[in-house]
C-alpha cells in the first residue's frame, strides 16, 4: 500500500472553536491533567499574568490538516500533484464538488498497463496535466 499525504493549515473559525471549547469543557469532567491545567489558566488569568498580550483576539489561531490517498501503485510524486490540485480547488469557487474530482480519478481513470502508454488526467489548476505510468 502506497499512501501521499499533503498537510496545511486552515484558520480556526468561530464555529470549530466553540466545538472546541465545549469539547474542552467535557475533558475537565473526565481528565485530571486538563482540569488542573485550566484551573493553572484561569488563576493566571485572574491574577492578570497575560495582561500583556493586547489585542489577542486580533490573532488567527490555525490548525493543521492533512488529506491523504491511499493506492496500489507507488504514484507518489502524482497523487501528491492531485492532493495539491484539491487543495487550490477547495479554496476557490468551482463548478465541482472535491468528491467528484475523487470519484472521477478513483472511479474512471483506468490504471495504465506495466511498461504501457501512460493515462494522462487533466487538473485545472495545473498547467500540466497527471501523468500516470507503470515501469515495465
């Protein structure tokens, strides 16, 4: 099994960081070491320790995210030109939804015969397109 992997970071937003927080809020309940690490927090917090950040709440927290393909052939330098193709796509407005671009090279590009022709898969935001070959 081959695997190709591309990880970036995506600004927190409103909505993931209040689940977050309430995840958050559910560990105090369940996890010593969190409980007393929020309890260390709020006691700095109320003693005024992280009064020198100003303007905090101007800060984008981001988190990290990976995307991976999993395959029978060791495409990886291809399938990481994909993962990256996904990636520009989901940042833009496109006709597509990602899983259809998935389905399209995991459902109808064939898989090229060992020493055959290679199957050439164009990517839109690519100047040049997927090129996959199988060495004889």
């Amino acid at each position: 099994i081959y695997v190709s992997c591309l990880s970036f970071l995506e600004p927190l937003t409103m909505i993931r960081k209040g689940e977050l927080d309430l995840y958050s809020k559910y560990r105090q309940g369940t996890s010593l070491p969190h409980r007393i690490y929020c309890q260390q927090k709020k006691e700095r917090n109320h003693y005024g320790f992280d009064s020198c950040l100003l303007a905090f709440d101007d800060v984008v927290t981001y988190e990290c995210k990976t995307i991976c393909l999993v395959g029978r052939y060791p495409y990886w330098t291809e399938f990481r030109r994909f993962l990256s193709h996904l990636h520009l796509l989901s940042g833009s407005s496109c006709d597509f939804p990602l899983e259809r671009h998935i389905s399209h090279l995991l459902l109808s590009v064939p898989v090229p015969k060992p020493g055959g022709q290679c199957v050439l898969v164009p990517l839109s935001s690519m100047n040049e397109p997927m090129a996959l070959v199988l060495p004889p």
